[in-house]
C-alpha cells in the first residue's frame, strides 16, 4: 500500500473495528495501517454544531461527488470522531462529521476521500491507488445498490441494533459514542448499516441489512489466543499447558516451592490467577479479583512474608493488590496515585524488599517498602526491575536512554555505570561478567561493565536466568515473534530451541514473559492475539 495523506479523524483501531467486516473495506483500513495518520478534519470558521443522520450525510456526499466526476458515486460511508464530542454522541443517530470514498468509471484507481463536518464539506483528498482492487467499474457497479432510497437510516439502525443486542454500549475510550457504517456487503452488494460501539469494554459492531434491519453480524473483539508453554529438559524442548486460549498478562515462580509458579489473566471484565503445582503443565483457578481491582493486571510478583508465607502482589491502574492465599484480595495503602506497572521483591535471609514503578503521572518513579506499609521514592525515573537469578538484588533501568540504572538490594541502592538502554537483564549482578543485557533494539549480551557487544542480534522480548546460575550458566530468552532461545554460557552462544511459539500455544509469536520454576524447569507465556467473535 502506498503512504496518502487520507484526511482520517477516527483512530486506526476504531477504523478497524469496522473494516474487519468485509475484506474489501479491510483493504481500506491496511493502507492506513501501513502508514496514513489521523487527523482531524479542518472545521470551517463561525460553523455551528450540525449533527446529521447518515443518509443526510450521504445524499450530501454523494452530491459533492458529481462536482468531482460526473456519474461518481460514494462506496462507503462511515460516521467519524469530533473533537467536540461528547461521549454520549451519536445516541441519536446523529454525527457532526462523516467520511466517505467516492469511485468513478471514468478515473480507475483513484479514489477521492471527503469529509462532511456540520452539513459543509471540510476537507477532500484524491488518492492513487485504489484499495478496491483496481476493479473500479466493478465496484461502481455494486455501489448502485447503496444509491436511491434505504428504508433504515442510522437512528433507526441503531434502535434495531440495541434491540438486537442490549449489551452493546457507546465507547468512552478511543472513540465516542455510537459510529455508523454504510457499505455494500460481498458477494450480494447488497446495503448494510453497521453500529459500532463496545461489548465488554472491548471494540463490537452491530451489522444490519439496510433493507429488511434484519440482523446481519454482532461481533466483539477479544484475546481468543495465548497462553503457557513449559519445558522440563532446561528449556530444550517445549509443550503446551492447560492455560491457553487466553492473555496470560504475567508469571511468577512461587519463591519458596520449587515447580510452583502463578499466573495472572482478564477474564469477563475480572483479574484471574491461576496456579501451578507441577511445573507449569497443568493451572487451576486461584481466585479473582475484586471489581475495584480493574480488567487488566500490569504486573504479578509474589514475596516471601516475615512469617515464611508467599504474598502475591498485583499492579494494576488502581493499586497494589495484595493476597496471601490467591483468593482474597485488598488494595495496599501507602502508594501515590498512578499505574503500578512493573514490580519485583528482593529478598534476604531475614528481610524483604517490594519495588513498584510508576510509570505514568505526577507521581511517575521507583517506590520501595520492606513492610508493604510505609513506602520511600527512590527516584523519578521510569525504571524497568528485572530480578537476579538468586532474587538478592533487582537491576532497575531505562529502557530508552542509559541514565538512571540502579543496582537494588535490601539495604541499598547502587548508581551503575552507562549501561546503554536496557529492557530485561539476567544472571548474577554483582558480577558484571555474569550478567546478561537486553537492548530493545539490538538483541542480547554480556554486560563486561562497558557497552556491550551484541551476540544474540535479534528481537527479544524476555529473559531468565536459572537458579544455579553460577554453576549452569543458563539463560533463556523469549523472542518477540522470533522463537526461543537457550545459552550454557552467560550469553555468549546462543542455541534457538523453537523457532515458532505458536506452534505449540496458538498466540502472537511474542514470548514476552519467561521464569524458572526449579533448575530444569521452566514456563514461558506466548502472548494473546485479538480475534473478532460472535456475542
């Protein structure tokens, strides 16, 4: 697809909530995707809030197109976000600004994109290239079926659609409100209003045919993929798990039993944990959050409690949630305001530490408690805490610049020298020849105290080193959509021991999470993708 200027005010995601209905309108929204920015349509001066139904708007399009090229007519039409929005627009059936693509016979493979803000034309683009295939006289062809008189226009679209579907709400989130579709549904042509909005707080649409409001589609977008691989051979070979099929947001292995780990997921709009017992083969349900938890969980870590018990911690955009048996859970006090997005406990004979990074806000940086009550900032830096093998001292850094970088333990926080940007490390250290870096750019290496030399050159996303480290040398790193990787020497050599995660566990490719649950054993998460499905 080639790189236009089309004048788009909606986002890409909500554009391709709607696109992905019917694959010659997803031809649209690719070449967006491979590159158009959105933008908001250029209001004309002293112009009065005008909202318009869709057929409103596509006789007025429609009219503009026989100024462009006579015979032209509008193939798709789709309603688009305001900046003065309110998030209860479009309950109505009404929107201040449409966008259609109008095609003409006489000019094949040139489409001309315009944009209707108050009932006036605000904004048009000729585009090069159609996304219809190059088919154009086709495509014209079909689009008589869009011309001439619907019996149903958007209002009544819209009541049909939440007759339908009660559970379909406006979206408050990237969009607003209700959004309108008007196109011609393959093979048939024949016309269909689409109602987008939420189902779950996820992205939904609502399809109905423009001539009979009978129910066409209802489909809601959701993870339908991912989930835990595991290894018992030192990461050689690798099986999946009974928990897949889902987002597995983050794994911890349980500190004081080996083979036992917990796994945190969003299940019908609560925070699930689950729990191991044999290695990361078979997890049953642990108990959920509360409502007041959220539906999405940053960040799960577990720390050993002066009595000798396991503490689970879950950050999440309302707090730190804490539990000692999985099953009840309470929001700890102490902490400012602001995501809770990455955390790590380190751990000594007679003590604890719990590190919490707080990565958007005013209250932005690194937070650390040993009684998970009173709580000290260490810094403002956004750090990223990745755990040594042994759990004695956590490696906060930056995974943009090489400011910043502290070495963590109980007692003390230690600055370390320019380390360049660094999203993951792994290994002993205290011992800067033991330690193993991942740049976000550049792959994986030994850390020698000095900008390091890349040996394993591709996109990593995690990274674990075993819990006999000193003695082993192994280190495991999950690539991002380039399989799984093993070294016996501190990450000099590196061995790719699967190449395609979702061969084992259907998800995204991206293996964004790894853990040692014994010297043997290991878990690893394929991350979820998003499929569209019927509700």
């Amino acid at each position: 697809m080639r790189n236009k200027h089309i004048p788009l005010v909606m986002t890409m995601i909500a554009l391709i909530v709607f696109l992905a209905m019917a694959g010659r309108a997803f031809a649209l929204a690719q070449r967006k995707a491979d590159g158009n920015q959105a933008r908001e349509p250029r209001l004309p001066q002293a112009q009065k809030a005008r909202p318009v139904t869709l057929l409103q708007a596509w006789e007025m399009l429609n009219a503009h197109a026989q100024k462009w090229q006579s015979g032209a007519k509008a193939v798709w039409l789709v309603s688009v976000d305001h900046p003065d929005d309110p998030p209860s627009v479009g309950q109505d059936g009404r929107r201040r600004a449409w966008q259609a693509v109008t095609l003409s016979d006489k000019m094949p493979n040139t489409e001309l994109w315009v944009t209707l803000v108050d009932g006036l034309i605000a904004e048009e683009s000729k585009v090069e290239g159609s996304a219809f295939d190059g088919n154009t006289p086709s495509a014209v062809s079909e689009a008589a079926s869009l011309q001439g008189h619907l019996p149903m226009d958007s209002p009544q679209a819209l009541k049909h659609a939440l007759a339908a579907k009660p559970e379909l709400g406006p979206d408050n989130g990237r969009g607003r409100g209700f959004h309108f579709t008007l196109e011609s549904s393959p093979p048939s042509g024949a016309p269909v209003i689409t109602v987008r909005g939420v189902y779950n707080d996820m992205p939904a649409i609502v399809s109905l045919d423009a001539a009979t409001s009978t129910l066409v589609a209802a489909r809601s977008l959701g993870f339908g993929s991912g989930g835990i691989l595991y290894s018992y051979d030192l990461g050689k070979t690798w099986h999946a798990s009974n928990l897949t099929g889902r987002m597995v947001n983050a794994i911890i292995a349980d500190p004081l039993a080996e083979n036992q780990a917990y796994a945190v997921t969003t299940e019908d709009e609560r925070i699930v944990v689950y729990q191991t017992q044999d290695g990361g083969r078979n997890w049953a349900f642990g108990g959920s959050l509360p409502e007041a938890a959220g539906d999405w969980p940053f960040d799960l870590e577990a720390a050993i409690e002066p009595s000798g018990s396991v503490r689970l911690l879950v950050g999440t955009a309302s707090g730190l949630w804490s539990s000692t048996n999985g099953r009840d859970w309470s929001v700890l006090a102490g902490l400012p305001d602001g995501p809770k997005q990455w955390l790590a406990a380190i751990h000594a004979p007679t003590s604890r530490r719990v590190l919490v990074s707080i990565t958007a806000g005013a209250n932005r940086g690194l937070y650390a408690s040993t009684n998970l009550v009173d709580w000290t900032e260490l810094t403002k830096d956004v750090l990223r805490l990745s755990k040594s093998f042994d759990r004695r001292t956590v490696l906060a850094t930056n995974e943009q610049s090489a400011s910043s970088a502290l070495l963590l333990s109980v007692d003390d926080e230690i600055k370390t020298e320019e380390i360049g940007p660094v999203l993951r490390a792994a290994g002993d250290f205290t011992d800067p020849n033991s330690t193993v870096l991942q740049s976000p750019l550049s792959g994986t290496a030994p850390w020698r105290g000095q900008m390091p030399v890349w040996t394993l050159d591709v996109p990593v996303a995690s990274l674990a080193a075993a819990p006999d480290f000193p003695a082993s040398h192994l280190v495991v790193a999950g690539g991002f959509r380039s399989g799984i990787y093993r070294s016996n020497d501190a990450g000099q050599t590196w061995e790719q021991v699967l190449v395609d995660p979702s061969s084992v566990v259907q998800g995204s490719g991206e293996v964004f999470d790894v853990a040692f649950l014994s010297s043997d054993t290991l878990i690893a998460v394929n991350g979820g993708e998003l499929i569209w499905r019927d509700f």
